[in-house]
C-alpha cells in the first residue's frame, strides 16, 4: 500500500507542476502533460507501475463523463440535436470503418484488432476544444454542437468498444447476438440514465447544503454506472444521460452558490483524473514499443482524419439534403481539425484485458495518435479559429479590454465615494478623480455599443441575467415568500424568454 501510495503521489506531484507551467504559459494543460508523458517514457524515469483495468472503467470514465455532462447546457444541445445525433451515430459508424479498413489492409491488424482500433480513435476528446472555445467568443451554436457531439459519441464509441473487444477475445463474432448486445447497450443506458437522472434531481433539490449535494451527486454517478453493467446496458450512456438531468436540475432549482459548488467539486475530479491518465499512459508503454509502432501511428492518423472529414461533411451533406439542416462549411472544417484525441480514448485502451491480443499495440498506437494529434491540432487550434474566420482575435481583445476598463472605472468611482463620506479624501480631489474614471467609462462603452459590443445584446449576460431571475423567483416559492402558482407562471416566462434569446443567437450564428 505505502509504495502504490508513493507512485500515486509521484505521478500527481508531476502533473501538478506540468499543469501549473502550462496555464502560466498559456498552451493546454493536456498538451503539456502528453509531451511530459512522453520524454518520461523515453529517458524510462517513470516506474512501469501495472494498472487494473477495472479501476479505468469503474472510477475514471464515469467521473470524466459526468463531469462533461453536467456542465452541458441542455437547451443548447436540444437546438442543435440533429447535428449531434448525425455525428454521434452514422459518424462515429463511418469514421470506425475508415480507421479499421487501413488498420486491417495496411497495419496487417487482424478483423477484429482493427475494428477496435477504429472505435478506439472515433472517441472524440473536447478538453482542448473547449478550452479555446472559453477563451475566444465562437458562435453559441458551434460549441454546442461540439460539445454534445462529444457527449453521445463518447457514448456510442464506448459501447462499440466493448463489443469488438469481446469479439477479439473470444476470436469469432455472432451478427445477431452482437446486434442484440448493442441495442441493449444504447437504449438500455438511456433508459436507467433517465431514470437515475430524475431520481438524483429530486434528491437533489431536497439536500440541505452543498456538501450533501455533492456527495449525493457522487453517489449517483458510481450507482448509475454499477446498475448499468450489472444489467449490460452502457454505463457511459447511462451517466451521460444522468448527468444531463442533474446538471438541469441543479441549475433551475439550486441557489447560484450551491451549483458553483457542485461545478467546482467534478471540475476539479476530472481535472485530477485528466491529469493522471495522461501520465498515467506513459507508466505502462516501453519506449522501445512507441518508436517502433511509429510507421503504423502515422498510418492511423491519416486513417483517422480521412474518416473523420468523410463522416462530417457526408453527414452535413445528408442533413442539408434531406432536413434542409445547414451548418456553415466553416464550421464543418473546424470539427474536422477539431478532432483531438483525449483522456477518454487512453483511458478505453488501458481499460482492455490485460491478456488481449495486440493489446500493447493498440496502447502504443492510440498514445502516440493522441500526442500529435494534441501537438499539432490542439496547440494551435485558437489560432485555427482565427484565420477560419470564426473569430476575431484582435477584436474581442478590444471588447475584453473595454469591459475591464468599465469594471474597473465603475469600481473605483464607488469607492471614491464611500472615502469621501468617510472624510479620507477633499471634494475636490474627489470631483478630479471621478471626472477621470468617468471619462475611461465613456470611452470604454463607446466601444462597447458598437456592433460586437453592444451590452443590451450580449448573449451570456441575457442568460446569466434570465438564470439568476427565474433562480431567485423559484427561491422565493420555496421560502413561502410568493405562492407556487405565481413563481411557476414567472418562470415560464423566464424560459420562454431564455428560449428566444437561444434561438435568436442561434439565428445570428446559422
């Protein structure tokens, strides 16, 4: 015990530093802490320490899941659902086949080997993706479509995961028990996720405290996750779906300050867990291994990103063609560059038996796709986004620097005013440096109305400002304050004025 409890120390202590560099820097941590994975393994400076595959799927693909889950906006993903669902159906199906035909023609990797090899990389991982997207101001819908892709692929790239990995090991597959397997999976999880989902949002609204609510949170993750594989349905699906529903119910009847809490607790639990995978990797590959599978891991990246541009643009193709579904050329390029392998696609493979076949060879191949594709997609993906002309880098830094100026300005005339009704400063210091700030305040809303600024169109403040409403009319309800009837009849007219607000931003953004 004392000496797993070293190497665990170890590991955290090093990803710890490598992710502190990396934020002061300014590059992805995940970037950072692949690389630093890397040159460990080849100067052989960490421990080969083995990893039970059953810890990978019971404790670390349901946090790193849920924690997706919960911070999804579920209106969001609603509006952009047919994307998503095309995405996470018929192209995580086209982008397996893609990958498993070069795998099975080219890497000589038998039928079985290369079909999960082909689910392992049709994994999408949007911890990069998402970082960029919260730096930069990218179109509301673009980042829901990515975001929820994210969510059901991993779902369904999970579940054909497992089914190819119980084909290679028994070394045969049955159509009809495999097909019958996969429905059972899907809906299965779906099912128990709703129902698991609507039971943690009553338990939810009924804990007193933020700690509670923590702690049930956490209890619904690992139970969801058990039932699930105990009846054979996906967890991964189940716990997507619950978390879904609990993020909802988090934010439409907790306080502001409790939702902040549970936010805070998964995010730092997928952070820690994100951090460990990644080195984690580099504690069961031989360097040896990774530089003599480089051939076939170029091979698979080339295989992975033909398969990918064929499941985005024939699925928008069909979409556009059938449902009249558009989505911008533009935005179709970045979810084809935007396709980063992450912490879900290690954590799968260190998941498979130890006795599989071709399994360190699947491990060194999906290691070494993930670190180039994080090197050379990831790094400079925000820039990716500039010149796609998705957004304008110098000129939210304008808007940016405004608001801070106006912030600050506004902050600074309040206090002026609290030390001259203390008797700390003149009146006419206080007229002098007052006129100052004010002057900032004119200049920075100048700036701030004009067609990318405008305040009283910003969609992130409608939505917080329409949130914290319809929260705080809901509170009342429960304190006795106003009757139900009335705060429901409120909080209709919230959401419908939350819905317009989504659906005019979706309307500039299409």
């Amino acid at each position: 015990m004392r000496e797993h409890l070293e190497q665990l120390l170890l590991v955290l202590a090093v990803g710890s530093a490598v992710a502190i560099g990396a934020k002061r820097i300014g590059i992805p941590y995940n970037v950072a802490l692949v690389v630093v994975g890397l040159l460990l393994v080849l100067m052989d400076a960490l421990p080969n320490t083995p990893m039970d595959p059953q810890v990978i799927l019971v404790v670390f693909l349901p946090i790193l899941v849920f924690e997706g889950a919960l911070f999804a906006d579920g209106k969001s993903l609603q509006h952009a659902a047919r994307p998503i669902l095309a995405l996470a159906v018929p192209g995580v199906v086209m982008s397996l086949l893609g990958t498993a035909a070069v795998a099975m023609f080219v890497l000589q990797l038998p039928f079985a080997a290369a079909l999960l090899l082909g689910a392992l990389l049709s994994i999408t991982d949007t911890v990069s993706v998402l970082l960029a997207f919260r730096s930069v101001r990218v179109p509301h819908r673009l980042a829901a479509i990515m975001e929820g892709e994210s969510l059901f692929n991993d779902g369904t790239a999970l579940v054909l995961v497992s089914l190819a990995a119980g084909v290679l090991a028994l070394g045969h597959a049955d159509a009809i028990q495999t097909a019958r397997a996969l429905v059972l999976a899907m809906v299965g999880g779906a099912v128990l996720g709703a129902l698991f989902g609507l039971l943690g949002g009553i338990v939810l609204r009924r804990t007193p405290d933020h700690l509670t609510a923590i702690l049930a949170s956490l209890v619904l993750v690992f139970a969801t996750s058990l039932v699930a594989e105990r009846v054979h349905a996906s967890p991964v699906i189940a716990v997507v779906v619950a978390g879904l529903m609990v993020g909802h119910a988090a934010r439409t009847a907790l306080e502001p300050s409790r939702v902040l809490a549970l936010h805070g607790f998964w995010e730092t639990a997928g952070f820690v867990l994100n951090v460990w995978i990644f080195l984690l990797v580099g504690m069961q590959l031989r360097a040896g291994l990774l530089i003599e599978q480089a051939l076939p891991i170029g091979l698979a990246l080339l295989a992975l990103h033909a398969g990918r541009a064929v499941a985005v643009y024939g699925c928008f193709a069909l979409l556009r063609g059938t449902v009249h579904e558009k989505v911008p050329m533009r935005w179709q390029h970045v979810m084809v560059f935007g396709n980063i392998k992450g912490a879900l696609s290690m954590a799968a493979v260190l998941a498979l038996p130890k006795d599989l076949p071709h399994r360190d060879r699947l491990v060194a191949i999906v290691f070494g796709v993930t670190l180039i594709t994080l090197v050379t997609q990831a790094l400079p993906f925000r820039k990716f986004l500039v010149v796609l002309g998705i957004v304008n880098s110098s000129l939210d830094n304008q808007i940016d620097n405004a608001k801070a100026t106006l912030i600050g300005a506004r902050r600074a005339q309040k206090e002026l005013d609290e030390l001259l009704g203390a008797g700390l400063v003149s009146r006419k210091d206080h007229a002098e440096r007052w006129a100052t700030f004010q002057r900032q305040i004119i200049a920075a809303e100048r700036k701030l109305r004009g067609p990318r600024g405008e305040i009283a169109r910003d969609h992130i403040a409608d939505l917080a400002l329409l949130t914290a409403q319809k929260s705080a009319v809901l509170d009342a309800a429960r304190r006795g304050l106003i009757g139900m009837e009335v705060a429901e009849a409120q909080a209709g007219e919230l959401d419908r004025a939350l819905l317009e607000s989504t659906q005019h931003e979706n309307g500039k953004d299409d």
